[in-house]
C-alpha cells in the first residue's frame, strides 16, 4: 500500500522557515529508522504471527492511552488491560474499541492522538478520523488491513525501513526468541534485531523478588550467587551471552542517577545484608549506585555502551500496582539531580575513551543547568533523546534549543522511541525528523548555519549519529 503524501505536519508556521525545513526534512526522511532502545517483544518478529484485533495491537498494551482514561474514571480492565488479582476485566476487541473513541476528546492535544492518528493514516492507510461515530469504521478498517500478509510484523519491518531493532532483555530470559531470530538470519551480532542488557530485576533490592531472582541468575549461570563476588561472575556471564547474542548496550532504569564507590568488603557487605533480607530503602539506593561503578567497568571491559534511565518513581498509583501489576502506567517523573549524582562514576571514567554512557532524563529542567554542561565536559557521556513522559513534539523542540548551546549535536545520541507500540516506531521517528527539521531551518534563517551544514547535520542526527553512538557498524 502506498505511503500518503508527505504534509507540513510541525513545520514551522513562517513560510520561508517552512519551505527550509520541507528539504531538511525530506532528507531526514529517506533515512533507514535506527531504534536502539525499545521494549517490543522479540517473539513478535521471531514467530511472524499475524497481529491480534485491533483493540488488542493499539490499546491494550499502550499505557500512555489507558491511564489517560484512568484519570478520567475508566477502569483499565474496561480496556482489556490484564489483572493480576483475578478481577474480570473486558475481553471484546469491538467493545474496547468503541469504549476507547468514545473518550478520544481526552487526547486533544497530546502527542498519544499524533502518533495514534499518523498510525492510522501512513501505516494502515486509514483516513477515516476517529471519533464515537465511526469507532466501528475505523476498526473494521483495521481489522481488514490486520488479516493481510503485508501487515505482519516482518513485512512491516522491512516496510518501515528498520535497519536496527533493538530490544530489552533481564538477564534471566534465555534468549531463546533471539537465538530463533539469529537462525533465521534476523539476529546476532551485526543483525537486524539485538538484544539488550537489562539488569533491574537483579540489581534493584526494592524490586519484587529481588533474593529469588538473584537465585535464579545463579542457577542459570552456574556461579555461586549466594557471595558478591559469585554475584559479579554471573552478571558478567550474562553480559557476555547478551554480547553473543548481539547485544551493544546495557540499560539501567534507577529511580536516581546516584553513583557511590564502594570499597569491596563494603559492598560485599551490602550485598549480604540484602540477601539476608536485612536491606532498608537506603541499602538499596547505595547498592544500585554502588553496581554503576561496577556496570561502567564491566563496560570498559566488553564493550556495551551503558544506558541510564534514571527519575522515574515506579507503582506511584499503588492501586493500579495492585491490580494491574508493572508498567501499565502507574509511574510518575520527579525531580533528578545528576552533577554530584555521577561525579563518583564520571570522576573515575568519565574521560576513558573505551565507556560510552547515554544519559537520559525525565526532568526536563535540567537539560541546560546540568546535562547539556555534563555532555560538553566528559569525552564517556552523551545525551539520550527526550524519553517517555518527554517524548513530545514541544520538548523535542526545547531539548535542541536547550541543549545544543552547550554540548552541540554530536554529543548527544540521536532519537530513542522506547516504545513497546511496534507500529509507532516510523511514525516516532518521523515526529522526531520533523522538529529536527525545523530548529535546523531556523538556524539557517537566522544565518547561525549554513544551509549545507544543516543538510548534513539532519542526516547525521536521523542515521548517522545513533548507528555511530550505539555502535551498530558503519553508516550506508
């Protein structure tokens, strides 16, 4: 199916910034789409499956949609979203659907409707505007698009133009979905779709389970988990079956971005009071600091690039925890300082060349105070792309013009969509090439760039820059 006509969308009103951006853009836009950071299930391009109904592939799994109707009174089981307290919860695709259009008002605004409605029209080729009245228009639509080959999730890839997918794996998944990818040519290093290092369920003592799923790492690796340093050789053997398995990153999801260097005999005791379930909340903010430094140096040692997602406070709706479980749209951001948090991490490999850290935030307001300063200083560090509760037309927009003063645009990292929307990715992308496009054009209007410095600076932030920085190889 063809793509629609490309349109202004978020080109800058001014006209001659306008026609600018058009040829910025459609240099942007003939690039292949790098996605190194993202939660899209490997099993859904390893087994090629035909998607669900639509309710199932767009709203269920999307909590940026379900706990805006939350805020609004509706109950995520009245979307479908799984329980884990056995309360019945809505099974009817149509029925959730239709609950759905009838609060699309509610997204009036926000970019959840953006990356909804571009879905709808350039991946599906559905025009039809969404609305109560034509829910079961839209749907059908679907649906029908859904039943055909060209819509499986690997003929989508190649039509998206993916060149790199990167997913997110613990260190306890087997990689069994990767290994079924790499037989058929997908996976494996130098592959379409790699794997990610992910450790929060082993490192986090505040994360459910924590002592059974370092029991578990044990087992799994064949080292004595029970003592810290048996804990340090089984993280290690996983990161070294992630890096066989294609792996360039690890990513660390830390409420803060703390790092604390421990002498050996004092983690180790830190270690032993978690395991001995003795670990207070401040045990756990020092362990999961503490295991940065140690991250960052296993890193200097194979190689993947260290990702930091910190600001996050997770389960804050502890009623929707309850319910509904993790990541269903119970997080909120808060305030994260990083200048005295990574001092102990930066002051000890900051300037190494062999670690590479992409740092991200939730809190917007440090991209000029301390971010911006900290990229500009620190030949490790790089900026990771506006995330989540960021990820938005508006602050795309004000990272740029924040940030770039200070540390330009080769430090930072290029767009990241952590998305679990697989659908979403080249709609992201192309949200992201568009406001680059235009904080470019105004540059060049203004006379602070040369247009041909512009044409190559879209194309490095599109392709160049992310493939470089994640290391996935040499750009076309």
């Amino acid at each position: 199916m063809p793509t629609p006509p490309r349109s202004d969308l978020l080109l800058p009103a001014e006209p001659g910034q306008r026609a600018l951006a058009r040829e910025l853009y459609a240099l942007a836009a003939e690039q292949p789409i790098i996605s190194p950071h993202g939660h899209v299930d490997p099993a859904l391009l390893a087994e090629d499956r035909p998607f669900p109904d639509p309710a199932q592939l767009l709203i269920v799994p999307d909590h940026y949609l379900t706990r805006m109707l939350l805020s609004q009174g509706v109950p995520p089981g009245d979307l479908g979203v799984p329980s884990r307290d056995g309360s019945p919860v809505e099974t009817d695709g149509r029925r959730i659907w239709r609950r759905f259009a009838a609060h699309w008002h509610l997204f009036r605004g926000t970019p959840s409707r953006l990356w909804l409605e571009q879905t709808f029209r350039t991946v599906f080729g559905v025009p039809t505007p969404l609305s109560p009245a034509t829910a079961d228009d839209v749907y059908d639509e679907l649906a029908a698009r859904l039943a055909e080959p060209a819509f499986r999730p690997r003929a989508l890839f190649e039509r998206f133009g993916i060149e790199v997918l990167a997913t997110t794996e613990s260190p306890l998944d087997d990689l069994g979905q990767h290994a079924k990818l790499a037989a058929d040519g997908w996976g494996g290093p130098g592959g379409r779709v790699v794997t990610t290092f992910r450790p929060d369920d082993v490192v986090d003592m505040e994360f459910d389970g924590w002592s059974g799923n370092v029991d578990r790492l044990g087992e799994l690796t064949g080292e004595d988990t029970g003592t810290y340093a048996g804990y340090l050789a089984a993280l290690r053997a996983r990161r070294a079956a992630f890096v066989a398995a294609g792996a360039t990153c690890s990513d660390h999801g830390h409420p803060t971005a703390r790092t604390l260097a421990l002498e050996p005999a004092e983690a180790a005791a830190l270690y032993d009071r978690g395991r001995r379930g003795l670990a207070d909340a401040g045990d756990a903010e020092a362990f999961r600091a503490h295991m940065l430094l140690e991250f960052a140096a296993m890193s200097i040692d194979d190689g993947l690039i260290l990702q930091l997602h910190p600001g996050a406070v997770r389960n804050h709706n502890r009623w929707l925890h309850t319910r509904h479980g993790r990541d269903v749209g119970g997080d909120v951001p808060q305030a994260t300082e990083y200048v005295h948090a990574l001092a102990p991490l930066l002051q000890r490999h900051g300037n190494d060349p062999r670690l590479r850290v992409v740092l991200y935030t939730l809190d917007e307001y440090t991209f000029t105070r301390e971010l911006a300063p900290l990229a500009g200083g620190y030949a490790a560090l790089y900026l990771g792309a506006p995330w989540w509760f960021l990820d938005s037309p508006e602050v795309l927009r004000r990272f740029r013009e924040a940030v770039t003063e200070s540390a330009g645009f080769y430090n930072t990292a290029g767009f990241v969509d952590d998305t679990r929307a697989f659908c979403s990715i080249p709609v992201r992308h192309d949200v992201a090439r568009r406001v680059d496009a235009g904080f470019l054009a105004r540059l060049v209007a203004e006379h602070r760039l040369p247009e041909d410095e512009a044409a190559e600076t879209i194309v490095d932030l599109a392709y160049r820059l992310p493939k470089r920085v994640f290391k996935f190889g040499e750009a076309r």
